[in-house]
C-alpha cells in the first residue's frame, strides 16, 4: 500500500510538502498550530460568554435592588417632608 504525500493548496494550486522549502513548511506548521490554538481558545470564548452573561446580569440585579431599598426610604422621607 502506497503512502499518499500530504500537499498544501495555495491559491488553488495543490504543492506537495516535499516541494516546500525549510521555511514555508516551517510557516505550514505555524499556520496549522495557530489554526488549532483558535479554534480550541474560540470554543472555551463560546463557553465563557454565558457564564459572564449570568454574573453580569446577576450584579446588574443586585445593583438594582439594593438601590431600590435603599431609595425608598429617602424617597418616602421627602413626600413626608413636603
């Protein structure tokens, strides 16, 4: 059984890796570690938003109620006052 040697495609061109000088394999490895990295670091983002929404949505609720507890009696002390 034949090994079929790995090829790159640039600009629709196939180029085989054994056609690739020292540095353009080397950018080839760059680009496919690179590739990996974001896609791995885009699926822990897609993770993480939600999260964030929650304890944003969370303290943005705590802000509000606390303020409103806190408003209410000043509030009622001006009324009474007038």
């Amino acid at each position: 059984m034949e090994k079929k040697e790995g090829s790159i495609n640039v600009d629709g061109t196939e180029i085989k890796n054994s056609d690739l000088t020292q540095e353009q394999n080397s950018a080839k490895t760059h680009i496919q570690s690179l590739r990996a990295k974001i896609t791995k670091l885009q699926f822990e983002i897609d993770e993480l938003l939600p999260s964030l929404k929650y304890y944003e949505d969370n303290l943005i609720k705590s802000v509000k109620d606390t303020a409103s507890e806190i408003l209410t009696p000043e509030q009622n002390k001006k009324t009474g006052e007038s």
